[in-house]
C-alpha cells in the first residue's frame, strides 16, 4: 500500500519525489493532530510514499524532532523508463545522486531526509556512457 517516510521540510521532500517522477495521489491534513500526510506515487493505484510532516508548535515554531532513517532501512526502488534521465533530473534539483549509474541499470539518489531511494532502469540495462561511467560515488546509499 505504502512506506512511510518523515519530512522537516515539506515542500522540499516533495520536490525530491517529483524529480525522480512521483506526483501527489492525495492529501489529510490534521489541524488536531497537527500534521499533513501527502502521498505521492508514479501513477495512481501503484504503491505510495507517504510523506508525514509534523506541524512546528505553534509557541515555540519548533517541529517534532526529527531523525533520519536508520542505515536498518535500506532503501526503497522505482523502476524508471530511463535511468540517465531520472538521475539526471535528481541532480538539476539540487539532491544527491549518491551512485550514478554507472552500468546503466542503477542509481541510488539521497532524499532531502536521508532515505536512499533505488532508481532502476526498466527491462534491459541502457548502453553505459559518460558522464556516469565514471562519475564518483557520493556517500553511502
């Protein structure tokens, strides 16, 4: 159904998935639990990521502390109709492309909030090329 992941800041979360080709399926907002879940997915129907933002406190303007995932996670996968393409859009809006795909089947970008997400090239691997074959690792995914 879906994966739950934890925003500080919303907006820029959300810019991260588009990049890579989610788009918002729906929203709840909490006033009385004060916060907002959006959900967002390649296409309608297909599993979501739920993004959760805790509102700040209304006196201090401080949010829920927030911790990035645990390297116990992992990762989660989408499958893209051009990997060279997607990871290319991951760098055009700014976030991290931690391992480019080097082999032309695999990238592994880094959200704004520390969650690694797979990128795989659909059906057979792409011809490698430059940039990417020898573009440097960033980080750890």
């Amino acid at each position: 159904m879906h994966c739950m992941v934890r925003a500080k800041d919303l907006e820029h979360t959300m810019k991260f998935w588009r990049a890579i080709g989610l788009v918002e399926t729906r929203r709840k907002e909490s006033t009385q639990g004060r916060y907002t879940l959006v959900f967002m997915a390649p296409t309608r129907g297909a599993a979501e990521i739920e993004i959760t933002w805790n509102w700040p406190d209304a006196a201090t303007g401080e949010s829920e502390v927030f911790a990035p995932p645990s390297r116990s996670f992992g990762h989660v996968a989408y499958a893209v109709d051009d990997v060279y393409v997607a990871s290319q859009r991951v760098l055009d809006e700014g976030f991290t492309l931690a391992r480019p795909p080097k082999d032309g089947r695999m990238a592994f970008a880094v959200s704004p909030d520390g969650v690694s997400v797979e990128l795989l090239q659909k059906g057979e691997a792409l011809e490698p090329r430059e940039p990417w074959t020898t573009m440097a690792n960033v980080g750890t995914w």
